[in-house]
C-alpha cells in the first residue's frame, strides 16, 4: 500500500493511545495491539504498525481482523481510507530470530494535513515463557488484568503505566466459557508438513479445548483437534470427525486426510500446551465414499472453536452453548496462521444496520411481492370489490406500493446514517455488488410513484408507453431486490450460511408463484373466450383505463355474470395469495432473527 502526503510531522498530541496486552513477549506468543482515539469523534484516515527492534529493523508478523486493514503490508499493518475509524485492533507476533528489546510503533494519519510521526509507541523486553504466555483480556480470574497504555502529551515522550496481576489471586473452577485459546501453525513446503500449536489458558481438569475445521460454519462434517486435560493434569491430542448429522465425533485416521503425529505435550504453571504435526496428505480415490470429505492442506476452512468436559473414561461430553464459537474468516494449512479464541472483538453498534436490513426483507419479500400479484392478477377477481370508489386491486396495490416506497427510503437512510455518509470501499467486492445493486433498486423504487403520477390519460394513444414502462420498472426492482438480498446474507451479520438458504427457497418459492398465477390466467381467459365472455385483460380498454374514470363494472359494456363473480378461479387465487402471504412472511421472520 502507498499513500503520498504532502506534510510535516505533526506535534504530538494526546488524541490517541496505543497499549498492548503484554509488556513481555516470547517467540510464537501472540500479542494483542489496540490502537484508539481517546477524544470523542476524533477519527483517523490512515495508520501503519511497526514492531521493531534495537537495530530499527522491521521484525515479526502482524495479522487483524479488521477487514480494511492489511496484514504484512510494508512489514507491519496498514490502513489507509477515506472512512475513519477511532480503533484499529491487530495481532503481533515474534518470530525466533528477534533478539533484544521491540518497540512496537504507530504512524497516525489524522487527516490530509496532520501525521503523528513519533508520538506512539510500547517497547516490549524479551522473557522466558512462563504462566503469562498467554493473556486473556477477559480474565476472570484476576482481579486486575494486565494493561500497558502509552498516552503522548506535546511532547513525544512515552509514558507507560502498567498495572500488575494480583499476588493474593485465587483461582477457582471456572466454566468452560472462559477457556482462552491460542492456535499457530506453519508449514514446511518441501516436506508438507503442518506444524500446530495450542496454547490453553484456564482449562481445567477433565476438560477438552478443540479446533474444528470445516469448509462451512456448521459443526457438521468437521474435522476436529482436540486437546484434554485428564484430572492427573495429563495433557493428551486426539483427532476426531463430526458426521454430517453431528453425531457424536468419532475417531479420525489417515483416511480422513493427513496423519496426525502428536508432539510434546505439557502442563505447565497452568498454561495446556498441545503440539502435533499433520503430514502424507494423499489424494481420495473415487473408491473412497466418506461422509466427512477428507482434510486437505490446500482447502480453505472456517475455525471452529469449542470446549467442553470428559466423562470418566476420558471421552468428551458435547460442549455448552456458550462454549463454540465460528471465526468469520478462511484459513489454510499450507499458510502460516494464528488464530485467536476469546479476544475480544471491536464492539460496533450494528443498530442501524440491523434496522436497515430487517425493513429491506419485509418489504421486498413481503409487500412489494404480494403488491406485484395483485397488480398482475387480480384486476379480473376484484373488478367488482370497490374501495373508496376504485376497485380493490388498483387500491391495495396502490397501497402496498406506496407503503414499500416510504419505507425503502427509510431503510435507505438507515444504512447511510450507519455508514456515515460514505461509500463502500471497491476492495470489497460483494458489499461494493450489493451497495450497486441495492442503489439502483431504491432508485427506481422511489421514482416509480412519480412516474406514475404523470402517466397520460386513460383514452391517450401513448397510454401503452407508461403502462410498459410501470411494469419494466416494477419487475427491474423485485428482480434486484432479491439479488440484493441475496448478496446481503455474505455479510458478518448474518450468523450463518442459512441465510443464502432461505433465500435460494424464497427465489424457488417467487418463480414458483408467479408461474401457477400466470398458468391460471391463461387457463381461465382461454375458457373464457371459448365460451364467449369478453375478456377484461385482453380488451383495448385496461382495467387501470376503467378505474381512473372511476368507472365500475355496471357501467362498461362488459357484462359479468353471477358464474364469473363466484368463479372457481377467484377463489383459487385468493387462496393461492394467502398462502404466498403466509410463506413470505415466514421466510422474511427466519430472516430477521439472523441478523438479530
């Protein structure tokens, strides 16, 4: 990443701080690094993290899991964009040639014209691993967890103040919901083999902390590493699959993708540490028929992260609900990665996005759709219901649509108040598809009520026009919609792939609708003319032309008999209606509670 600004180092200020969670480290130990604004709505456009050492050589690795940053971009993490943010969160980790003292270092751009230079920074002393080579910041179990905090003045001198865990600490059994978890890998490419560490804090006896691996964020069909705690503090590895119906795990072997060789294994000052290499992945022969599709050191997995307790005979009890969690991102064997359980995340109020995408679901799948029905194939099934003078159709779709109209807007300007006015980032290519998509949409939505506000008269020889372009219009937007939508169910928000599940049924489901209504028409207005009744739809006079005269069915040259006002094929649809009502909010509350 390059940026070019034209300006000199701004003075230090105290606008922001760095801290980290160590003022230690230890070769392969990861090492939580904040960066934040400590003034309300003081924002930053650009930062780049640099550990270095006594030499001012660029040393370690970085990885964040912001997804506008980028790890191991010009040795350190880097941020550069026109939204602003207030902290950025990243991962720092030594790599066994870094000797001496680390200074771990923060370059702030504030804006175009202010760049804080040398003004943030921690120096990190090198130590032998003990009990504190893996902290938690949500621990417990301490009464006052470790923080180290460098704030500037206008001076750009450092001042750190650490606070100290407690000597008098008593650590009580815990639940498996405060288990801290640590995982590394690398990878030898020569030889293919992957080499795992898990680091464990707070696991205790009787007690099991897993790894799982799975192409989706599901427990089934997932490849599982397990590291136990026996209640003789014997630390054991086992390998396991879950079946697809997640079953209990069973034991996994080579036929299962790779072979597992346990390493070392220790209990150490309360730290579990659990080492195995994975190695002679083989390809599956089309013989092969498993349930679980074996591991494989190219593929890219979803981390799954559990704990739970053994029974007596040491095999795992299924674990708590509040005891697994899916990471959001992809990992590979065949890549170097660390993968963290229990950090916490950035909190973001996701309030007006969640708004935002529930009005969206009810009012495309919901009420723009049944709007559409009726608009296409009831003129002829309420012709003859009238409200406030115009027939029923033309009412409650007109309704309907002015309602999805008022409220597209309004999720329109939650989504902008949630992101501040500002566009989504090209990088991004499935929001930056549905923020495309999704602008569209509501453009042609909110331009639809005008349109038709200035249609021609009823008898006008261009009344065809306006009648081509409504409908164009009409179906533009619900097309849109659902791939919007379906564009949508990518996002964090959504807990799960379940999402593009339900929207893949409500696409089936839309097509399905659409085409029995359309079958019907066809079917009825054949008969129709068979049988010498005058067809309204396929008359040069439309039943839109009739409504807007305010003309009802006793005044045009139609005549409906009492067979046709109770025609089979009137009561079909309104059933047919109601159950698509009913399906489509169903699919919209499934939905909502996704994302909620």
């Amino acid at each position: 990443m390059h940026v070019t600004l034209i300006t000199d180092p701004a003075t230090c200020s105290s606008k922001f701080s760095i801290t980290s969670s160590t003022l230690s480290y230890t070769v392969d130990e990861p090492i939580h690094i904040k960066v934040n604004s400590t003034i309300s709505d003081t924002k930053f456009i650009g930062i780049h993290l640099l550990a270095q050492d006594e030499k001012h050589l660029n040393v370690g690795s970085w990885k964040t899991t912001d997804e506008l940053a980028e790890s191991n971009i010009c040795d350190g993490v880097a941020y550069y964009s026109e939204i602003g943010k207030t902290n950025i969160d990243a991962i720092w980790q030594a790599s066994p040639r870094v000797v001496g003292n680390v200074r771990i270092k923060a370059i702030i751009i504030e804006n175009e014209k202010t760049i804080y230079i040398n003004c943030y920074d921690i120096t990190l002393t090198p130590r032998v691993p003990n009990n504190s080579s893996f902290i938690d910041e949500n621990d417990s179990t301490s009464n006052t967890p470790p923080t180290i905090t460098t704030n500037t003045t206008t001076q750009p001198t450092t001042t750190i103040t650490t606070t100290s865990r407690s000597q008098n600490t008593t650590i009580t059994a815990s639940p498996t919901a405060e288990v801290a978890i640590n995982v590394t890998w690398t990878f030898t490419s020569g030889i293919n083999v992957t080499n795992v560490l898990m680091t464990i804090k707070n696991l205790k006896p009787s007690q099991w902390a897993a790894i799982g691996l799975n192409i989706n964020r599901s427990m089934g069909g997932t490849h599982v590493f397990m590291c136990k705690r026996y209640a003789d503090d014997t630390i054991v590895i086992n390998r396991y699959v879950n079946p697809n119906k997640h079953e209990e795990p069973e034991p996994a072997g080579s036929e299962d993708g790779g072979v597992l060789t346990p390493g070392k294994q220790e209990f150490n000052e309360g730290i579990v540490i659990c080492r195995f290499s994975l190695s002679n992945f083989t390809s599956q022969t089309s013989g092969q028929l498993q349930e679980v599709k074996p591991l494989s050191q190219s593929n890219k997995y979803y981390p799954i992260f559990a704990v739970g307790f053994l029974d007596e005979y040491h095999d795992p009890i299924r674990h708590a609900k509040d005891s697994r969690t899916t990471q959001s991102g992809f990992v590979q064997l065949n890549e170097k990665e660390t993968i963290l359980y229990k950090i916490p995340n950035v909190a973001v109020d996701l309030t007006f996005a969640r708004a935002h995408g529930i009005i969206m679901i009810f009012t495309w799948i919901l009420i723009v759709s049944t709007g559409v029905l009726i608009s296409r194939y009831f003129k002829n099934a309420w012709l003859h219901t009238l409200i406030c003078g115009k027939a029923a159709w033309f009412a409650a779709h007109r309704f309907l649509m002015s309602i999805a109209t008022i409220l597209t807007v309004l999720g329109f300007l939650f989504i902008f108040v949630f992101r501040q006015g500002l566009w989504i980032d090209l990088g991004l290519t499935r929001a930056f598809a549905h923020s495309i998509t999704g602008v569209i949409m509501i453009g042609l939505a909110f331009f639809q009520p005008f349109i038709a506000l200035f249609r021609c008269e009823p008898d006008s020889r261009y009344r065809f026009i306006f009648n081509f372009i409504h409908t164009f219009v009409g179906f533009s937007s619900l097309i849109l919609s659902n791939a919007t939508l379906f564009l949508a169910t990518y996002f964090p928000i959504f807990k799960d792939n379940r999402g593009r599940i339900i929207l893949i049924i409500w696409l089936g489901w839309i097509v399905f609708i659409f085409t029995i209504f359309q079958i019907i028409q066809s079917y009825y207005r054949k008969k129709n003319n068979e049988s010498g009744y005058t067809n309204l739809n396929s008359s040069n006079t439309t039943i839109a032309d009739l409504v807007e005269n305010s003309m009802t069915p006793k005044t045009t040259s139609v005549r409906l008999t009492n067979e046709q006002e109770t025609s089979f094929e009137e009561k079909l649809k309104n059933v047919l209606l109601a159950i698509h009502i009913l399906v489509a909010a169903i699919l919209s509350i499934m939905l909502t509670t996704l994302i909620l």
